[in-house]
C-alpha cells in the first residue's frame, strides 16, 4: 500500500481530529423562545459553520434570545493591490461594523491602538466576572497590551512543551530535562548523547518539527531558538535589520556548533517525501525511541495516539513532558500564542449581549462543556485557557503546558508589517553566509555583516515596491 503519506499526514493527525469534533451537524440560529427581543449579534469570523460548532451552538442553546450574523473574513486579502494587511483589515471592519471582533494578537493590538475596542475592566467588575484561573499570565498579557486595560479575552491557547525519552535519558546516565529549561540547556544536554552508529541504530539527541519530525536544518535550528528568546529579524518600526547583536551572534554560534556536533537529527538525505505507514513511523526518530528530545505540542501526542492505533502498540519508550523552552533572562516564563480572542466593537449599540457572549466563551462553563469533547481545539493544537479543565490526552497529562507563565511572541507583528518575500529572501541570504562559516570561509562576524547589508537591501526594495 504505497501511499504519499507525507502528503495526508495532517489530514491523519488534525484533520481527524477536527472531524471527530464536528461529526454532528451545526444547529445554527435557533428560534427564540415566544414573546422574547431577539438582539443579533453581527460577528467576523473566517468560517460561519466552524463558529456555530466551535462557539455559537452552546451559547444560543442557553441564550435563545440572542443570534448571530455571520460575516466571514477569509479572503479579504486576496486582492490586496497596493495596500497592506492592516490597511485591508482596517477597512474590512469599518465597512461591516461588527458587534463582536474574533481577532489574532496583532489585530487585536492594533484594534486597542485605533481605538475601535471596549475596555472589559468595568463590564467584569459590573458583573463579578472571575478572572482569576485562567493560564498563568495570560490575562496580563492582554492588559499589557492595553496598555494596563483590558480589552480582550480568549478561551484558547497553544503552547510547546519539552517532550523527552526517559529510557534514553536512563540508559545513558544524564540527568532528566526539567522546567525552564532554555534552547541552550536543551542543546547542551543533547550534545551529550552518543553520535555512533546507522541511521537505525544511533539516537539524537533531539529532533525536530511541528506536526511530524524532519531534518532541523540550520535556518530553522536558528529560527527558533531566536523566537524562544524574543529576538526579531526586524525592528519594525524602523524597519532595519537587527541581526548584529550579541543575543543574535550567540544564537547562531550556538546552532553552528550543534549542527556540528551530530546530535540534531539533520540529515536531509533522511527526509521522509513517501511510501507507506510503516516507512513513514520509521522516519520519525523520536517517536521511535531513537532521539532523546523533542519540541511538541499536543498535536505530538495525537501522532502517537495515532502511532499506537496503527500497529497495536504504545511508543517504545516512556514519555517525559517538561514546560518549556523558556528565554534563559525570564525562566518562568513560556512563550504562547492565544487563540481567537474576543472583543466588543466600541461602537456596538449591543454591547451587554455582546459581553454575555464574552463572558460565556471565556468562562469556566464553555471550559467545562469543551473538555468533554475537546478533538475541536487539540485539530487546531489548543489548549483551554481556563486551568484544570483540559487535564490530559489519552491518560497523558497536559500540566507541564500551564506551569510557567505565559507571555506572547514579539515576532506577532512581523507577519503583517513585513513584506511576503522577504522571509524567503532573507533565510536563503542566511544559509548561504552559514555555510561559509561552517566551512571555516568566513568569520561569524563577517556573516553577520554581510546577512544584515543584504537583508536590509531586500527590506528596503521590498518596502519601496
């Protein structure tokens, strides 16, 4: 049965799981009950099915007297002419004037910061409304986005968590990872796992990749530690290249030397493309028992709930999940991305229903129904951001996930901010100097020089156009 299993493999581990989690059909708009004011709420939302599954069919199942319109924002940025994804937002909204706006971090930020959102602060306190529980600095994030008022709310979140082979671990006499743990002290512990052997006998000491294990390639080694850290490519509003520091250079000298060393699973020529299952599982080193650590989210547990229904049999080794990685100058702290965060139009004239709604999704009664069905958010890798309510996947606990505080990436705006190209440009301008230096053709120094004059060369051309 020889099948492209690279191709469908996020139908295998998401996609399942999101169809689990919408195998009864929405209800949608429901009638209210008789002699009752119907308020409609007009919302943004990308898909009007996926709200009523994911949101709306619990709340009018209990709040009959209030609806939704349904307004969705998926392809407001395919003919974008000469403005910017801001621009396009920004009018989107000024044209539909929803009550309610389901935002990502930097819509929501940029909503605060042109002044379209209500505060929440009097609504909660009106109300008595319980904020404490949720995920560990959450709520202060989005008061730190609000410059000290908060504007928003979500009932979800995905994070990273250090997964790692205990076995491994054991066997070869090093001591288990633990919380807060940085990129560098993960580096440094899997440099200390032997290199010897084939491809089928030798372990790494860690392999990397979101939804399935790949060869971590240098670029994205770097990548990531650099996220993990805080550290932007850009300082976007000066739009200048930012590679050139001492936080940057170590990050990258860092990567170099364990590239170098063998204990990244990094070989390209072991790339999985197709064949069947089983030549698929093989590829994966970590769920095979053959790397020590790994970065995942619960999307990596699905793979291995996934793993065990294909051939009848648990992973071949037992699981340790610690919390992290962290930036080494904030180890109690996690970088996490929310997911829809949920805000009031300022100029809504149904602001009490709209904050019902707010209310509801936020709070520990929609945390309490999703838990019991959770495939919806896990298809999506969230988690709930309301503590003690998601509490494991398939017997395997999901704490390590909400015990450090959470804070949001400082690369939110890059995405928006920054021109398409350039991420490409830019990482092909990097590889390119890396080799040198790995080559020992260039200092780091020099690299770095020359990375920055011809990033900033992309940026500004790219910027102009």
């Amino acid at each position: 049965m020889n099948k492209t299993w690279l191709q469908v493999l996020t139908m295998l581990v998401i996609s399942c799981l999101v169809l689990v989690g919408c195998t009864s059909e929405s209800k949608g708009p429901i009638e209210p009950k008789e002699n009752q004011e119907t308020t409609t709420l007009k919302v943004i939302y990308q898909d009007s099915e996926l709200f009523y599954k994911q949101y709306g069919d619990s709340f009018t199942t209990l709040n009959d007297h209030i609806q939704f319109e349904v307004i969705s924002d998926a392809d407001i940025y395919k003919d974008m002419g000469d403005k910017t994804k801001e621009e396009v937002y920004a009018e989107f909204i000024r044209e539909e004037q929803p009550d309610i706006l389901i935002l990502d971090a930097h819509q929501f930020k940029k909503q605060i910061n042109d002044g379209v959102l209500t505060e929440l602060d009097s609504l909660s306190a009106r109300d008595n409304y319980n904020l404490d529980g949720f995920v560990p600095g959450l709520v202060d994030q989005f008061r730190e986005l609000g410059g000290g008022q908060l504007y928003g709310l979500t009932p979800s979140f995905s994070s990273k968590a250090i997964f790692y082979n205990k076995d491994l671990f054991k066997k070869n006499g090093i001591e288990l990872p633990s919380d807060g743990m940085s990129w560098y002290d993960i580096i440094e512990l899997a440099r200390r796992f032997p290199t010897e052997g084939d491809k089928q006998t030798r372990v790494y000491g860690y392999s990397g990749g979101d939804v399935y294990e790949a060869p971590m390639d240098l670029v994205t080694l770097i990548d990531k530690m650099s996220r993990a850290e805080g550290l932007s490519i850009v300082n976007t509003d000066k739009m200048q290249v930012t590679l050139d520091t001492d936080a940057w250079k170590k990050v990258i000298q860092t990567a170099i030397e364990a590239g170098q060393s063998g204990a990244i699973f990094n070989s390209m020529d072991e790339l999985f493309t197709r064949g069947t299952k089983e030549e698929f599982y093989d590829s994966q080193p970590f769920l095979m028992g053959r790397s020590a650590m790994h970065i995942g989210s619960v999307t990596s547990l699905a793979l291995m709930d996934h793993f065990k229904n294909d051939v009848n049999d648990d992973v071949p080794f037992e699981l340790g999940i610690a919390a992290g990685p962290v930036d080494p100058l904030d180890p109690t702290s996690t970088y996490v991305t929310p997911g829809d965060i949920f805000a009031i139009n300022k100029a809504s004239v149904h602001q009490d229903a709209a904050w019902e709604f707010i209310k509801y999704v936020c709070g520990e009664d929609y945390a309490r129904a999703s838990s019991e069905s959770n495939e919806l958010l896990l298809g999506q890798q969230l988690l709930l951001s309301r503590s003690g309510f998601m509490k494991d996947y398939e017997g395997i606990s999901l704490e390590p996930f909400y015990r450090l505080k959470s804070k949001f990436p400082r690369r939110s705006d890059d995405w928006y901010k920054l021109p398409d190209p350039f991420f490409n440009d830019f990482a092909a301008v990097l590889s390119r100097e890396l080799e040198l230096v790995k080559k020992g053709q260039k200092s780091l120094d020099d690299a770095v020089a020359t990375v920055k004059s011809e990033a900033q060369t992309l940026l500004d051309q790219s910027v102009k156009k």
